[in-house]
C-alpha cells in the first residue's frame, strides 16, 4: 500500500476535518488546555500524535535559549531549565491558530501509520533521534497506538549495539513485508474515521474496491539479531544541538530488554527498588505538596496511557485519591494492593516506580 495513497485528498481531508472538530471546540472555549488534548478526539492515535509534535516544537524552542554568553552545562542551569519546563508542561494552553496545524498533521499522520508504515518509523523513531539507542526507539512507542505491538516486535529484533539508520530501515522494510496480516486493515481505520466525516476508501486509495493482484510470497522476516554479529557500520555520532531535558524521568541505562526466565509475582515488581537514575532523577527529589500539580503532562500522559489503559477518568480518581491519604504507608498500599491488582501492573515496574518515587516526594 506504500506510496499508493492520494496524497493531495489525504491532506484535503485532514484540513477538512481539523476545521470541523476545532470549530466544535472552539465554539464554547476559547483555547485547549492539557486534560482536553489528552482526549480530544475518540480516536486515540490522532491525539498522541498531537501531543508528540507539540512536544517536538517545544524542544526546537527551548534548544533556541542557548546562548553563547552562558553555561548551559552547568548543573544548576540544567535543575532550573528542567523545573521550568516541567511547570510549563502542566500549563498547556493553546489558541485555535496554534493548535489547529497540529491537529491536522496529526491527522494525516494517523492515515500514514496505516498507509506508510516505512515512512511513520523513519518520522517518528529514527529521523528525530539525535542518537539510535534501543531505550530511545522504545520510547517513541509512548506515542503509538495503532498496531503498537506490530512496531515494538520490529524493535525487539534488534540488537543494542546497532545505530546505522539505513540498515535499520531496511530490516524494517522486511519486516512490513513479511506482517501484513498483523497490522490495522485501512478499512477499519476509514470507519473510525467517517464517524467524524464521512470519507470512503476510495477517495484515499483509488481502485481500493477493485481485486486485488495475485499476492507474491512474502520474504522472510528479520530474526533477532545476534550481538557478535551485528552490523555496527556507518555509526550516528550526531553532536547534540541542544540539552536533552526529558520530560519522565527514565534512565537509559536501564536495560529494558531484560525479561526473567520466570515471570515475578506483582508483590515481589513492587518490593524491587530501582538503583539507577538520570540526571532529571537526581535534582528531583524535593518535596511536592500535590501529585495532581506536580505531575507533568507528559508524565501524566504516559501513566493514563501505561497504567490505566487510556482511562483518564480512571487516573484522575486514583490520583485525587492518593492526595487525600495521610501518610506514604496508606498511599503505597493504595498503589500496591488496590490498584496494582485492579489493573494487573505486574509488567510495567518502570512507570510503578515513578508513581512510587512522586508518592514518596509527597510525604517526605
């Protein structure tokens, strides 16, 4: 389906329903704050992408503070711009001519996940990396929801020692061409897309309705790679151009490819401590008076988004509930017991943790 798609109506299309949903919105607020950008459309992907390129231009923005008559090295300028941007996230506000391009781009991106998969990975995971590390690439996954497991299987194949973005992307192309049956149909992304305006897959792909041509064998898909042998040519050393200050705190020395022979129970993730951090990790450790003031959009995102299925009601119950606990033991137990079990997080310790580490900032 690569490269087979009308591009012209595509982008028509996208315009076309950016104005109608904005025009709904704007029509009772005059902006678009943090909590509605997480679900401002039912469809999810649309939403996360435009959370992922509001972030992206914020980094541009934040990369032009740079200045040649200060130390922006120095670790107190790196704790203040760190704080700075963490209270920013949480002030989201964005007017109609702002956040109108980003709604539409992010529409058309959703089309391309399904349409492009070659082109959304090299977009979304390789082109904007200033370095190609698995904990990178596993990242970005923050930001897909359709066929999330489809693109994670791609990335488990790879070896950690890679960084050539060529032949990452030609492993790629192998892999799309040997999973076509795994990946969301352009049917059902049409359906999900015409309860909002009306679209055919005709007008996306002309000649969808017709049969199609006699399928060819598909190459095998790449296995995982062995590290001994793994091509490490040609290597990115791109000088980053500005500090990287994430916004979740998430150290990449944790080596996230490490699964144990036995699965561990849900009590035995929770008693594990995590020993490593990153810089962000290190200066965060004040005391905050508020969990649902002091956690960033971006974190709040990737917790509604990893620990509650998408629920943001759910997250948003759960979080006032724990700021009105009266000490860390009963918040932790909440987390543990209550919650933990409800929503079965015995495979996602990493963002446990931070919820853990937030919980024992509050009652320090």
């Amino acid at each position: 389906m690569e490269d087979k798609y009308n591009q012209l109506h595509l982008q028509r299309y996208s315009k076309e329903l950016a104005n109608l949903l904005c025009d709904r919105h704007f029509a009772s607020h005059d902006v678009v704050n943090g909590p509605q950008l997480i679900g401002f459309t039912p469809i999810k992907q649309v939403n996360l992408f435009v959370i992922k390129e509001l972030l992206l231009k914020w980094h541009h923005e934040m990369a032009n503070l740079r200045s040649p008559y200060f130390d922006y090295e120095n670790e107190d300028v790196k704790e203040a711009l760190l704080n700075f941007m963490n209270v920013l996230s949480r002030k989201i506000l964005m007017k109609r001519n702002a956040f109108e391009p980003l709604l539409q781009k992010a529409i058309y991106d959703t089309f391309i996940v399904v349409l492009a998969p070659v082109t959304t990975f090299e977009e979304m995971f390789l082109r904007i990396q200033e370095e190609i590390t698995l904990p990178k690439l596993q990242e970005n996954l923050r930001y897909i929801d359709l066929d999330k497991s489809f693109f994670a299987g791609f990335i488990d194949t790879l070896s950690p020692s890679n960084r050539d973005r060529d032949y990452i992307l030609s492993r790629f192309r192998l892999y799309v061409n040997a999973n076509q049956n795994s990946r969301t149909s352009f049917s059902s992304l049409i359906n999900q897309f015409s309860n909002l305006l009306p679209l055919s897959e005709e007008e996306i792909i002309p000649g969808a309705t017709t049969a199609p041509a006699e399928a060819k064998p598909a190459p095998v898909a790449p296995q995982e790679e062995k590290e001994i042998v793994a091509p490490i040519h040609n290597a990115q050393r791109e000088a980053p151009v500005a500090p990287r200050l994430p916004f979740t705190r998430k150290s990449e020395d944790t080596d996230e490819d490490e699964r144990p022979s036995v699965r561990p129970t849900l009590n035995d993730n929770f008693r594990k401590a995590t020993t490593s951090a990153s810089l962000a990790d290190a200066h965060s450790n004040r005391k905050i008076e508020s969990l649902k003031n002091s956690i960033s959009i971006n974190q709040r995102f990737s917790f509604i988004n990893e620990l509650f299925g998408g629920d943001n009601i759910a997250y948003y119950q759960a979080i006032q509930t724990l700021d009105t606990l009266p000490d860390a033991a009963q918040a932790k137990s909440y987390v543990t017991q209550q919650l933990g079990s409800k929503y079965d997080w015995s495979r996602k310790q990493e963002h446990v943790d931070k919820l853990l580490r937030l919980i024992e900032r509050k009652f320090a």
